[in-house]
C-alpha cells in the first residue's frame, strides 16, 4: 500500500463511513494519540506566555504556531491504526469563543481560559457575533494558515470551542448563572440562544473557508471525519443543571444548533450521564462523544451509559487512557458497529502491551478493507 504523510491513507475512510452509517463489522475503529488533554506545552510559542497574566491575539502569530501543530500529527507516520490526522486552531489548548465574546484570556499551567465575568442583561440580550473582534480575526486567520500548509495532505477543522451553557456561565460568572436559571428564566433562554446562534454563526463562518478533505469534513479533536458537514457540540457547564432545566432552556438551543449541520456531533463528561436521557431526545444529534475522565466513575459503571446510546442508534466515540482489561471490556460489552475507541498512550511500548492483551480486535492494521483478520503467532 502506498505511505502517506501522517498515515492519512484515504482507504481509512470506509471505516469513518462505517462508523457514520452504524454498519456492520467485525471490529470497533481503532486510533492511538499520543496528544494529551492539555496541550498547551506542545506549542513552543507557549513557553513565552507562561510569564504573562493574559493572552492577547497579538500573541498568536499563525506563522509561528502552524509548525507544532503539524508535529503533533506526525505521530501518525509511524503509529498504525484507523486515523486519519488533522489539525485545528491550536486545538484545546486556547479557546477563541470566551475572547471574541469579549472576556479575558487567562494564562493557566496547561491550558488558557476564558475569565469570568458578570455582565448586566441589558449588554448580554443585545449579544452578537462581533465579526471585527480580533480573536475572531486571529481563529479564522489561523485556520486559513493552517489550511494553506496542509495543501491536501491532511484535514484542517473547526478548534474545540465553549458551548452555548459555558458561554452563560463565563459572562454571568458560573455561580450567577446557576441562579439566573431560576431567577431570570426568560432571560436565560434568550441569552442561551443568542450563544448557540454565535456557536453555529461561528462554526459555518470557519468552514466556509476550509476545504474538505475527500469530500467530507473533520474535527481535529478527536480525529473524526465525517461525510457532511460537522460541529462539535459542548455543554459543560450542564453538569449542575437538573434534567427539567435542561428540557426547558437548553434542549431548543442544542436542537437548533444540530439541525444546522449534517454530523453533529455531542462531547460529553460522566458528569452529564444524568442527563443523557434528555440529551438523546435530540433525534438530530448524530453521534456521541464520552471521555473516559481519570477523576470519573470505573469503566464498568459507564457501559450502561454506553449501551444507552447505542440502543438509540447513534455512533459512539469513546476517548481517554485505557488499561487493556478496560478495552477487552468495552469490546466484550458493546456493539462494535458505530464504536470508535480514541485510546490516549504514552508511547509504543503502551500500544504494543493494548495489541498483545486484545489481539483480536487492535490487530496491525492493514486499511484496505472494512474487515480484516488479526496476526497470528
């Protein structure tokens, strides 16, 4: 089979589209990164703002930037799996949406984050998308840079941006917000919508100036591409919400941001499997997303969870750090039909221990076809 940069052979795109389309086959996709939660310190401009309080745009030079991000990729040239590898504007490590909303970005550890603030109503119910904003100006120049490099060799996405409820949450401050819901209802619902219309507004304006990659769309996030158009959904902050508030003020936002695009896709915690029932009465969200936090529950108590999903129909992304007996229990328990396991590794020495205990299903990869048979000996 003919190498290709990153390990981005267009053959593995049957298994995305076997993932999308639930189809069957004999084992879940499979990819390995190396990249962590927070990559902060994989950029090398990073190590200069550690000694500042708050991020500017100014310091995001995507000249500088577009080198490491293309590194982190590289992983896929000698790691062999179903990924196909791509890149967004410096994926989790900085959030555009809290800057362009007009908050501060606060320099932390390993990653940047939106200050909170505590606006008034009569600012936050008259909230647009400032399309002069220079971290508006800064995302979309970053992703156009990105996408120049790229010239065809690998996918260029949307990054990894707040959602409509941490959106609320960083503008009213995170307390505030909690009492807002039931104090200020009306006023909460409008100002989720008009963060879930700058959500979408800000998805499609990215995407209008990004090519597709055979023909479909990526999140560099989570290495998933898919056949239409796609937006990473994200509500947080739903964490402390009940299941009523969820139905009543959230639920229209979600559904109006999923409709908007073909393979919308929902990132989601441990912490919201309480509201999973109401999150699944959304018909137009594709496809689920579930990290196997390090501080959330065992394994074996989130395969219900997981089962749910699937009993509904929709594709499945599980990402996080395994130990080999948690992956033979994830591919004991569920369907491997619409199951994509994004494992997070140290190093080889961690793959090669995963392939030796789950023989059968992390064979050495031969991405020609959707079914393929694992080694022998």
């Amino acid at each position: 089979m003919t190498s290709c940069d990153f390990g981005n052979n267009p053959e593995k795109i049957d298994r995305y589209r076997a993932f999308w389309d639930r189809s069957p086959v004999d084992r879940p996709l499979v990819g390995f990164t190396r990249v962590g939660w927070f990559p902060l310190s994989a950029f090398a401009a990073a190590a200069e703002w550690q000694g500042k309080r708050y991020l500017e745009p100014d310091d995001l030079e995507p000249d500088r930037l577009v080198a490491d991000h293309v590194r982190m990729i590289k992983e896929g040239d000698d790691i062999d799996d179903d990924l196909i590898r791509g890149v967004g504007p410096m994926q989790v490590a900085v959030p555009f949406v809290p800057g362009i909303l007009g908050c501060r970005a606060r320099v932390l550890a390993e990653n940047v984050m939106g200050e909170e603030e505590h606006r008034g109503w009569s600012e936050l119910l008259e909230l647009e998308l400032d399309r002069d904003n220079p971290w508006y100006r800064k995302y979309l120049d970053l992703a156009e840079t990105l996408a120049a490099k790229a010239a065809g060799r690998f996918p260029v996405s949307h990054g990894a941006e707040i959602g409509p409820t941490d959106m609320h949450a960083v503008l009213r401050g995170h307390a505030q917000s909690i009492v807002d819901l039931v104090e200020e209802p009306e006023k909460s619902a409008e100002l989720l919508d008009r963060c879930g219309r700058i959500f979408r507004d800000l998805t499609v304006d990215v995407w209008r100036r990004l090519p597709r990659f055979h023909g479909g769309y990526f999140d560099a996030q989570y290495s998933l591409w898919a056949p239409g158009s796609i937006v990473r959904m994200q509500e947080d902050a739903t964490a402390v919400y009940s299941p009523d508030l969820y139905r009543t003020l959230v639920q229209p936002v979600d559904r109006m941001i999923a409709r908007s695009f073909e393979c919308s896709f929902m990132h989601l915690h441990s912490t919201s499997m309480f509201l999973l029932d109401a999150i699944l009465e959304i018909d137009e969200i594709r496809c689920y997303e579930v990290n196997n936090d390090a501080c959330g529950p065992p394994l074996l108590q989130m395969v219900p969870h997981f089962r749910k999903i699937q009993a509904h129909g929709k594709p499945l992304l599980i990402r996080g750090s395994f130990a080999p007996e948690e992956l033979e229990l994830l591919t004991r328990e569920l369907e491997p039909q619409g199951l994509f396991l994004l494992i997070m590794v140290r190093d080889h020495d961690e793959i090669d221990q995963i392939r030796r205990h789950n023989r059968n299903v992390f064979p050495v990869l031969r991405v020609g076809s959707v079914v393929e048979e694992a080694p022998h000996g």
